[in-house]
C-alpha cells in the first residue's frame, strides 16, 4: 500500500488507518527504542500541563487519537478519562494495558473529525502525536474545541520543527536515513517510517499550529519545545465566555 501522503480526504484517511492497523504490534515497542524511551516523558509533560484541572473533584479527561493508550493511561492516574481512536487493532492493544492497570479509562472506537460526545463534556481534552495524521487539522481542532467545557484546557503533544542548528541537522539525518530503516523492518511496514518524517516535515511548525489553535476559538495559547523542538506542547483554554477570552 502507498504512502498516505499520496493521497487525499477519506481515501488517506483509510489508508492512515489501514498503516496504524499494520504497525499495531510493534507500535508500543518502536516508540521506545527509536526515541530512547523519551517519548514517555514527553507524555508526562503533556499530563503535567493539565494534572491541575484533572485533579479538580468530578473532572473527566479525553484523549484523542489515543492509540494503544499510553497518554490515555497517564491521564487515568489523575482522572476518569476516555480515549478515543478509529483504528481498531491500535484499541485493542490499548485495552489490555487499560485492563492490566485497573485504572478508571474507558476505550470508543471514533474519529477525531466527528468526536461521539456532547458539546462541552470535558475538563480537558489531549491528543499526542495524532494531529498530524488527521485529515482535516482545523476540523480536529474545532471538535476538541466543541467537546471542551468553557474553561476548559487542550493539549496538543506532537513532533515539531527543532529550534537548534546542530540539533535540526542531527535530528534530521537520524529521522529521515535511520529511524525509517530500523521501524519499517521491525514493523515489516514498507512505509509507515518513512511516512513519520515526511508527515512532520509538512506538518506546521510551532507558531503556525498556535495560529491554528486560536482561529479554532482557544485563547491563551501558548507552547514550549520539549527536546529542543524535536517535539512541541501546545496548550489552549477554551474561553469561559461565549464572546472570547
Ligand atoms: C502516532 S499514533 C499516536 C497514538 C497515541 N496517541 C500515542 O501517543 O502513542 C496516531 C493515532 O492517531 C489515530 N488517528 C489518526 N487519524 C484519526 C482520526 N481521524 N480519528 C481517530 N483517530 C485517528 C491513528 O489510528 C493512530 O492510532
């Protein structure tokens, strides 16, 4: 099957799923060894920008994008949280972690462009490193924003564009020549690696993501490079008033 980024709308949509459903298995394993296991602690960093709302009595998380549930766990410490994703094999291997943990999570089958929830049902709403291969990124936005209680906080964990020189050369040549090499034969995937840093590489970069956040509706948006923007943490409130923030 070809790069996903060949194609455009609903067929690129199934084939995004169709590529998650293939690396399902090493998935979880590959995120570890390929980022030296700093991806965790990217997650937590995620978690610590909205651990204060969550830990407010009767606030509920959701988790976008969630895959096989590690953010989704995180938030479960502090929180009931509900992660959501529409690639099937990515949930069922979230849901043995969610049933090994014990923790109050709960898995739906759903796509981030239609979220199967209410206006205004969450205290905060996260996604990590789902964003970028949605189809439509303000209409992902606008439905984060939709689902958000007024007050409440979204967290956009995804890689980004490396605001170091020596960092931005030694990132790239290890992202696009290396990681590509050693995720394609683990996963036996004839491109998903190789779709990774392509992906990013037209993804936006810090400032134009926080531009696309505000013209969603959130205020106070704000980010911090994590990894020397290896990685970026977009933060955004969805203002208490109807008429801004
Ligand atoms: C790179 S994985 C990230 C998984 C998880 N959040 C993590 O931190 O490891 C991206 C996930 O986004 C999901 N995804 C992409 N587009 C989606 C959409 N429109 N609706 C729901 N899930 C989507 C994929 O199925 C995949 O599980």
């Amino acid at each position: 099957m070809e790069n996903p980024l060949a194609f455009q709308g609903a067929e690129k949509a199934r084939r995004i799923q169709a590529m998650f459903a293939g690396i399902a298995p090493t998935y979880d394993q590959l995120n570890r060894w390929l980022s030296l296991n700093i991806d965790q602690y990217w997650r937590r960093a995620a978690v610590q920008e909205v651990a204060e709302m969550l830990r407010r009595s009767g606030a509920m998380a959701l988790d976008v994008c969630c895959g096989t549930a590690d953010l989704t766990l995180e938030l479960g410490r502090l929180a009931p949280t509900i992660g959501v994703d529409f690639c099937q094999p990515m949930l069922v291997r979230g849901l043995a972690k969610v049933h090994r943990n014990g923790l109050p999570v709960c898995l739906l089958a759903g796509d981030a462009l239609a979220l199967p929830f209410p206006d205004a049902a969450f205290d905060v709403v996260t996604v990590a490193f789902g964003i970028r291969n949605v189809v439509d990124l303000d209409r992902a936005l606008a439905e984060m924003h939709r689902v958000l209680k007024p007050g409440g906080k979204a967290a956009i964990l995804e890689f980004s564009h490396p605001v170091i020189p020596g960092l931005k050369w030694l990132f790239g040549l290890y992202f696009t020549q290396i990681l590509p090499w050693i995720g394609n034969a683990v996963s036996r995937s004839g491109y998903a690696y190789t779709y990774l840093p392509a992906s990013v590489q037209f993804f936006p970069d810090q400032a134009t993501l926080a531009n696309h956040l505000t013209a969603a509706g959130f205020c106070d948006v704000r980010w911090r490079n994590l990894s020397g923007g290896i990685v970026a943490l977009h933060t955004g409130q969805k203002p208490r008033m109807a008429d801004g923030c």
